[in-house]
C-alpha cells in the first residue's frame, strides 16, 4: 500500500486522521496494516503518533492527550501537538483535534484491546 503524505498544518494534519477511518476498528486496520505500533498509555509512543510522525511531512516528535473528565467513550478533550522536524521560518506547535474514531481507538489501545499493535519490548541478546 502506498503510504499518503500530508502537508505540516492542521488542515493536514485533520486529513491525516480522518483517513484512518469513521471507526476505532478501521483505525486499527490501518496501523495494523501500515505495521504501525505502539506503547498503551504513552502519550509520544502511542500508534496514532508514530502514524502521524511517519505521514506528516517535516514532522518531528508528536504528543497525544486525551482528558477523560468527561467520562463519555467518544467525547474527550484530546488534542495533538506536533512539532516541526526542521528548524524553519515558522517552528510553532500544531495543536488539532482528534476524530471521535481516534479518540475511542486510543482509550480502546490503552486498554489492551489490540495486542497486535502493542510495540513489543526488544530481547537482550
């Protein structure tokens, strides 16, 4: 599978979410697919950053959070920050709203719903 590119703003950003999919299922599918993991509970080393790090062009280190003061499985105020990976004209923070579908995947992920994406630890050889 090819793997889609998007611009470093928060129109592309949005789009490389929304490409995911409309269910935590299809967003599953994608990472899984794309070989993209992650560690459950991470804020930088979940799969939905690795994601965005891989398909946001000049993009360098990538932050989820969700606040779950709200209680409702779909509805959070999660957000993500990305930040340039080149010292450019404009090195601001990018600071987007994440879909209801990656906003479950996560609270889903973090929960040990999807083994199959958790990175696995290295073996010492």
């Amino acid at each position: 599978m090819a793997e889609q590119t998007y611009p470093f703003t928060e129109e592309g950003v949005t789009e490389a979410l929304v490409a995911l999919g409309l269910d935590p299922e299809d967003v599953a599918e994608v990472l899984l697919e794309m070989g993209v993991r992650g560690i459950p509970g991470s804020d930088c080393n979940c799969p939905i950053a690795h994601y965005l790090e891989d398909v946001i062009q000049d993009c360098g280190s990538v932050g989820v959070f969700l606040d779950d003061a709200l209680g409702r499985e779909t509805e959070a105020h999660a957000r993500l920050e990305a930040i340039p990976g080149s010292v450019a004209e404009d090195d601001s923070v990018l600071h987007v709203d994440l879909t209801a579908a990656v906003i479950v995947f996560i609270r889903r992920f973090d929960a040990s719903k999807y083994p199959d994406l958790i990175e696995k630890e290295p073996v010492n050889a």
